[in-house]
C-alpha cells in the first residue's frame, strides 16, 4: 500500500508514478478523501472530549445536589451527535482506504519507463540457442508423440487449460521440483516451507491479490481463494507480526500447485502448457530491513538464474518497464528462456521487490534496534523458478531427432536415466 504520508509531503509524485504505469492520476481525489476523513476524526475527537467535561461536571454537580438537566440534556445531544459522527468517520475512512487499496507501488527511478513489454530493457544473457538439424517440435507435439502428455483428456473432466501428464513426463515434473528445492535450501539458504493452498481474503489483501485481481483468482464457496502463487502464503506467514532485526533476513521457499483463472488472456496461449489454469511451481520469498533489500533482490534473482545455469537453458534476465510490472512491485527482473519450438525467449521467473508496499497491507514491522521504533519490513518475491515451464524448456531444448528427449546432467541424479523415450 501506498505511504499517505509520502503523498502529502511529496506532491506529484504519486500522478507521475500512474502515468508511467499508464495509469490515470489519483492523487487530488485521493488527498481529498484523506483531509475528509481527518476532519471527521478530528470532530468526533472533539465531541468525545466535550463529552469527557460534560461527564465530569455532571458527576461533581450532582454529588453537591445541584440542578443537572441542562448538563443531562447535552449530554443525549452529544451522543446523537457522536453516534451520527462515527458514522460520517467509518465511511469517510472506508472510502478512503478504497481508493487507497487499489493504488499500484510506486515503481523505482531504476525501471525503464514505457508502455508495455516493448520498453523492457535485456542486461544479460546465459547460454546460446542450439542449432538443430532437424525442425524442433513444441513441448505439446513432443509429449503427445512421446504418448505422455494429454489436453483432450483433461479437458473432458477438468475443462480447457489443464493437462495430464503420464510416465516419464510426469515423473521429469516431479524431479524438477525437488531439484529446485535442494539447491535453494542446501546451496541459496531458503527455508521450505510447506504451505495452505487455500486462504482467507484478508491475506490475499495483504500481498495486492485482492481488490485488484479478484477476477484472475477461484474463489471458494466459504470466501476463501486458491493460492495464485506460494507468494500469497509465504509472504503472509508473519502478517501482523513485530519481528526483531537480528532475524532479517528471513527466506522462504516452496513448491505448490498455483491456480489462476487467466481472466485477462483470453485467446493468448491456448495450445501447451505455457498458460495453464494449474500449474507447479517453486517460489522464493524475502523479507529483510530497508537497507538489506537491494542486495536481496539481486541475490535472489541470481538465486532463479543459478537454476536454468545448472540445466544449462539458454536465458536473458530484463528488466521490466513501468508499464510491464506488477501492482506491488517496484523492480520487477524477469528470466525469459529460450523456447525453440516458439523461436523465442519466454518468461519463466520474475523477481520482485516491493519495498514496504506489501507490509503496510500485512502490518509486518521490525524493532529497529538503532532507533527503537517499529518500522515496515520490505519484502521481496521471485520464481525459483515455474516447474512447468520449464519442464517446456528441457523439453524443447533437449529433443532428439528420433523424437527422444535427452536429460540435462545435473538432473539425471533425481530423474534416474539420461533419457525419455517413447511410453510403452
């Protein structure tokens, strides 16, 4: 959430942050909202302290037997006045906070400002394309030759955006998840985590899912949302919490099923798996001081990098322009892998610091030790990385002429053969 404080002292700031963004400006309406809502305190504070004197007068003039009804009159216009005043605080505050909840993080003078994707700015590359002699396949074409992967099927039962995968695929997915496990907690000193996959709307507040994004996520019939991302759970795990310095930084890892209603990408990537409504992945979660975040958010994207280094996939790391990036994030990186299927580079990982953004939603805070006060944690998240795409990419990357599929050597040891071939 967005600092008011910040906004009063800083004036157009906020508009100019939107207009990167592409978005409309707020910031009037929005300071309109706030001064309404002081003003209202300010009155009830006012009327609850006449109240106080008027309360006390009443006592001592009637301990000394003196005439109270002109003092017992006011005091049931005061609570008339105070009752209809609280109402005017409650949604003077609740409009406020509306509007305030729907305002995106303020992007770092760090991003490349743009419109789209097109501003995104390439700062590395991992690895050359392979150079095939034969016209590689798409992960769909390669799994339904292999007899391993099905839409037909799951869309029977489950509808459009899912799949079943058999066998070898199958198990390739499950090694992939423990791969990225062992080396972000025994090599990058993440903790795992097991997580709920299911949670209530006040968490999913907390990391920006909700009011923004309710469309993209599948609601319960009690309320409750299916995690879009481990995100959402590991972010949460200290909601409302006063943690001391000396824990900073904190860091968290899991690998979950993630589910999204992919409300807003109608018609894009409807073949494969590269946009589907269930999908695993492993996810990275920070949550440090203010001066540790920079560092943090480097390292961890080193951290998702580490993993398709291993693999040896292809890669560029780019940094997202301010009309690209998420709603709580102020840098965003992403990691696009090399699809040779596609001929193009896709996302796999983004990697995202949100300054305080997320805490002030959450109420997570710090004791500084320096100042002594309670401050607002920054939080940091990234994919370490999308398990199913990047079963896509070892996929493509590593298909054979013969329609095989090779195994990328640091993950023979989980997988337990140099190979895939076809289901017998």
């Amino acid at each position: 959430m967005v600092d008011i404080n910040f906004v009063r002292k800083n004036p157009g700031i906020l508009d100019n942050a939107l207009k990167n963004r592409n978005k409309d400006p707020v910031e009037t309406k929005l300071l309109d909202l706030d001064e309404k809502s002081r003003a209202s305190q300010t009155k009830l504070q006012e009327l609850q302290q006449e109240r106080n004197k008027n309360s006390e007068a009443f006592g001592k003039a009637k301990a000394k037997g003196d005439n109270v009804g002109e003092l017992q009159q006011r005091m049931e216009v005061l609570k008339k006045e105070m009752a209809e005043m609280t109402e005017v605080v409650n949604k003077s505050k609740a409009e406020f906070m509306e509007l305030l909840a729907t305002i995106p993080n303020i992007p770092s003078d760090e991003c490349p400002v743009g419109v789209d994707e097109n501003a995104n700015v390439e700062i590395r590359r991992f690895g050359t394309p392979r150079q095939f002699d034969f016209k590689p396949l798409e992960h769909h074409e390669l799994g339904a030759n292999l007899g391993m992967m099905d839409f037909e099927k799951s869309a029977r039962i489950a509808g459009s955006r899912f799949v079943f995968l058999f066998s070898e695929i199958a198990r390739l997915e499950r090694a992939l998840a423990q791969f990225m496990l062992d080396i972000h907690t025994k090599e990058n000193g993440y903790t795992e985590v097991y997580v709920p996959l299911i949670l209530e709307q006040k968490a999913m507040f907390g990391v920006g899912q909700l009011p923004k994004f309710e469309e993209d996520l599948f609601k319960t019939t009690v309320g409750s949302y299916l995690i879009p991302t481990a995100e959402a759970s590991l972010t949460n795990i200290h909601n409302g919490e006063i943690l001391s310095e000396k824990e900073l930084p904190l860091r968290y890892t899991a690998y979950t099923p993630c589910f999204r209603s992919e409300a807003g990408s109608a018609g894009r990537d409807t073949v494969g798996m590269l946009r589907q409504h269930q999908f695993g992945k492993v996810e990275l979660v920070s949550i440090t001081t203010p001066e540790q975040s920079v560092t943090e958010h480097e390292r961890m994207t080193e951290c998702a990098e580490g993993i398709l280094k291993k693999l040896n996939l292809p890669f560029r790391t780019v940094v997202l322009s301010t009309g690209d990036m998420g709603f709580s994030s102020e840098k965003t990186y992403d990691l696009e892998v090399w699809l040779p299927g596609q001929d193009k580079y896709r996302e796999i990982s983004s990697c995202s610091r949100c300054n305080n953004f997320q805490a002030r939603r959450m109420n997570t805070r710090y004791k500084n030790e320096e100042t002594g006060k309670n401050e607002f944690v920054h939080t940091l998240n990234g994919s370490g990385i999308a398990v199913g795409r990047c079963l896509i990419a070892v996929m493509e990357n590593y298909q054979q002429k013969d329609g095989t599929i090779k195994i990328p050597a640091a993950l023979i040891p989980y997988f337990g053969k140099d190979r895939i071939d076809a289901r017998k």
